[in-house]
C-alpha cells in the first residue's frame, strides 16, 4: 500500500500585504490615544503620572495582547484549514465605547470626587467590569442579539456618537478655522467621497500627515521629547486602586453593561463579517479573547475596552495575513511603555482628532439606519434622543457649578438640584424639565423606547407590554431613572411603566375586535 503525500504547509508570519494592515490599526488606534489623552490632560487635567504612567501603558498592554492573540488565532485557522491566506481579525479601542467611558463615566466621576487620583481609580473599576461583560457576551452574546431589536441598540449608539463625538469633533473644527477647515475638507473628500490620490493614498491619510505637517510650520505644534521614559505600570498599585474603585463606580454600571453589550454585539458582528468574507472565526473565542484583553488593560491601568474592527474584508482584499496584528500590538505595547505618545500628543494638533470624531459619529449613525429595515427608522430616531440629556446634564451642571451651586442626591434618587435651582433653570429658558430622569440610565431608556417602538411597528402588543414591564423592574432596581442602584419601589417610574404594560395588555386583548389598525400602514 503506498504511501500518501502530505503537504506540510509552512505559515508566513509576514507578508507584503500586513503593511496595509499596520498602517490601517496603527493609525486609526492612534487617533484613539491621542483623543484619550486630549480629555484626560486637557479637559480634565489628570496629571501626567496617571495619564502616561498608567492609563496609556495599561492601554498598551492590552492593545498588545489582543494583536498578539489574533495572530495566534489567525495562525490556527490556517494549520486547521490547510490555507496560507488567512486574514487575522482587526481589533483595537473600541471607539464608541471609549467616547461613553471618557464622557459618561469618567467626566461626572471626575467633577463628583473632585480627585482625578479617585477617579482613576473608579475608571480602572468600570474598565475591569466592562471587561467582564464582554467575556459574558460569549456566553450570552447570541441570545441578547436576537432579543433587542437592531434599531433599538444601533439607535442609541448613534445618538452617542452624534451628541457626544460629531458635535465636539465640529466645534474642535472651528476653534482654530486656519488648521481646522483645511484638514476637515481633505479628510472629507476621502471618507465621504472616496476620493484618492495617486497610488491609492486616501485622503484621510493626507490629512492627518499633511494636518501635522502645516500646523507644525504655523508653529500650533512642536516637537518635545522630554516625556519619553520607561513607564510600566505596577498592578499591585493598580488592583489596589481597583478594588477601591468598585465601590465608587457601582452607580455608573447603568453606562457601563449597556456599551459593553453593544460593545460584544459589535465583535459578534464583525467576526461574523470576517466569516463571511471566508476566514471562519470562533465568534465565542473572539468575545472571550476581548474581555480578557480589557481586563488585563485594567489591571495595568487602562480605562478603555478593546474590540474587534470593522474591515476584515478590506484587508483581506488587500492580502493582509496575520502578521500584521502582532506587529501592531509589538509597536502600541513599545510605545506606550517607553512614552512615546507624550512626544506625539505635542505634535498633532486637535482638528487631526476632530476629524476622527466627526467621521466615526456619522458612520454610526449611518449604519444605524442602513442596518435597520425602513420601517424601523423611527425607532432608531427615538432611541437616539436619550443620551442627548446625558450631554445636556453635563454641560448645564459643568456650568453652574461654577457659581458654586452643586448637584444633589434627591429623595428618589435623581441626581439634581433644589427645586428652587431647578426653577430658575426653567425660568431662564433651559431645556431642564426631565433632563435629570432621562440622563440616568439614558443608553437602558434609549433602548427601552427603541424596542417599544418596533414592537409597535411590527403589530406585537404583548411584547411591548413586557418591555414596559422590564422597564418597571429597571426602575425600581435604580437601573434607570436614578442615579443609585437600590431598592426605589415608590418611583413614579416604575409605577409609570407599569400603567404602560397595564394598558398594553388591555388593548392586545381587543386587538381585531375594538382596536386594530391596517397591515400596510405607513407612519411617513
């Protein structure tokens, strides 16, 4: 009997391809770090022994060991398929969810305590537990993507990455017009046009290099190596900071669990996206892989999760290999532990960041209803109203604070002020009345309303009653409408939902009989 002839195929770990893969996760991850350190030093003033000793090298690590674990992933998918043209998973910070951490958790807990050492603390906390709700999303990932509507989570997301990352990239624009504009109009004509240059160089590229470049000689920018260092952070100082920090954050887990499962969602997605394109990934590994990453960027100091991208089928058009995501790892986990992006922080001037905001937030809220069917639309314009009244609440309290009138904790558990404050808000024209309800929780309500509306949309009364009926048990948890967890049995909330559920039912019941509306109604 002969013999049979195996091939053994040998796996490279570097090919031409992987360059277009480093440049697209090394600069895209950079605009990242470069917008976290712009709100941690610049708006809120975090020293540079919290920023750059430890949040940025936290951020690093695991950077690194997600690039290191996607290419081993990527390298037994090709020993198990026989195949050498194997695309490792993009990954990185997760952009949308870094926006809701910096400004929905990190910014009041900075202003609340009043000490950025606390709030650090706190940060590391909720990274850690967000980290933890990304490994469960393996667990629970496909049972909670067939149950929330699509218009309801992406909706919301959208109205995040509008109110928060659209607005501030605009403003950021025209604060220096002479630098701003003319990087914005470049960026534009590659991300929004897709316009490119000669050799396929995409104008967001030019713009960010170009953008550095010109605001250098306008002299905006400069070159200052004296924060290059070594900076490893020590994680027995960072577990201490943790376990004293949960105690501190437990108020935002309202933030915290909604993002992070829009967070896993987005890994869900993605991988499937990259299984589609013909690189048939675990998606249950790729959720585990990102928590534990997020959890190991905590314990050094990181504040921020990590994600699998969109744009596997890009770079696989583009024959990225594997190697690319570990040598992106490598270059984050050196720059990061040796400072350098305090020598970049010096050099790129805002609107480069601006321009990446801008970007992002229209994405998302494109994709929100490019994703969604027609007739969900409205949902998805609902479910982005929420989170508008964190951004009100913030600025409006930032405000005001000044006069040396602070935030109260109320009798049903609304972060507020005195009536007679709130008053004179209203009297002086400030859209105020509810702001407070809707901030607490806002991504949960953005998502409660979202689903109910769809619910309605497609006919199903019982379960929009039992949606409003989740929205009770939320709000008598604190979950929603509050801005402490506990026991709330008297809120009007709750009791409000209820009624809800109460009247839902009831019409369900004279669905076709005294109540009822025709199968091909349009509400536009």
């Amino acid at each position: 009997m002969g013999k049979v002839n195996q091939t053994k195929l040998t796996v490279s770990f570097f090919k031409r391809g992987d360059l277009g893969g480093i440049t697209y996760i090394v600069t895209n991850n950079i605009v990242n770090y470069l917008i976290v350190i712009a709100t941690l030093s610049g708006v809120l003033q975090w020293p540079d022994e919290i920023v750059y000793g430890r949040v940025i090298p936290g951020m690093s690590i695991g950077l690194l060991l997600g690039g290191l674990y996607y290419c081993y992933m990527g390298y037994k998918l090709s020993k198990k398929e026989g195949r050498s043209d194997v695309t490792a998973l993009p990954s990185g910070v997760s952009t949308p969810a870094m926006f809701v951490m910096l400004y929905g958790v990190i910014t009041p807990l900075h202003y609340a305590l009043g000490d950025p050492q606390l709030a650090w603390s706190a940060a590391v906390a909720a990274c850690f537990i967000g980290g933890f709700v990304e490994f469960c999303g393996g667990i629970i990932g496909p049972w909670i993507k067939k149950k929330v509507p699509r218009a309801a989570l992406l909706g919301t997301v959208a109205g995040i990455g509008f109110i928060w990352m659209a607005t501030q990239g605009v403003f950021d624009v025209f604060r220096d017009p002479v630098v701003g504009l003319p990087i914005f109009i470049v960026a534009m004509f590659g991300v929004f046009g897709g316009y490119l240059f000669p050799k396929k160089i995409p104008p967001l590229v030019v713009a960010i290099v170009g953008g550095i470049i010109y605001a250098l000689c306008l002299g905006r920018t400069h070159f200052d190596f004296s924060g290059i260092g070594f900076y490893f952070p020590n994680p027995v100082t960072t577990v201490q900071a943790l376990v004293s920090g949960f105690a501190v954050v437990a108020p935002y887990l309202t933030i915290i669990i909604p993002i992070e499962i829009y967070n896993f969602i987005e890994t869900m997605d993605n991988v499937e996206a990259a299984n589609a394109a013909g690189d048939n990934y675990s998606v249950r590994e790729a959720q585990f892989a990102d928590g534990i990453c997020t959890m190991f960027s905590a314990l050094f100091g990181g504040v921020v999760p990590n994600t699998v991208w969109l744009g596997h089928a890009g770079l696989k058009k583009a024959e990225a290999g594997i190697g690319y995501s570990a040598v992106s790892g490598i270059v984050f986990g050196l720059a990061g532990i040796f400072g350098l992006f305090t020598f970049l922080n010096n050099l790129v001037p805002p609107a480069v960041c601006a321009i990446t905001y801008i970007w992002c937030a229209i994405v998302m809220v494109s994709q929100a209803f490019k994703d969604t069917p027609v007739r969900h639309y409205a949902a998805v314009g609902i479910a982005m109203v929420p989170p508008v009244a964190d951004y009100l609440f913030t600025q409006i309290t930032g405000a005001v604070s000044l006069t040396g009138t602070y935030t109260e904790t109320m009798a049903n558990g609304l972060s507020g002020y005195a009536p007679e404050i709130n008053q004179k808000l209203i009297d002086a024209g400030v859209m105020w009345n509810g702001v407070p309800a809707v901030k607490s929780g806002a991504i949960i309500i953005g998502i409660l309303l979202g689903t109910m509306t769809v619910f309605i949309i497609e006919k199903k009364l019982n379960a929009v009653g039992f949606t409003c009926l989740v929205g009770a048990l939320l709000s008598a948890f604190g979950f929603i409408h509050s801005a402490e967890l506990g026991l709330h049995l008297t809120s009007p909330f709750a009791l409000a939902y209820l009624v809800m559920a109460v009247i839902c039912f009831i019409l369900n019941l004279g669905k076709g009989k005294w109540f009822d509306a025709p199968d091909d109604f349009d509400y536009v």
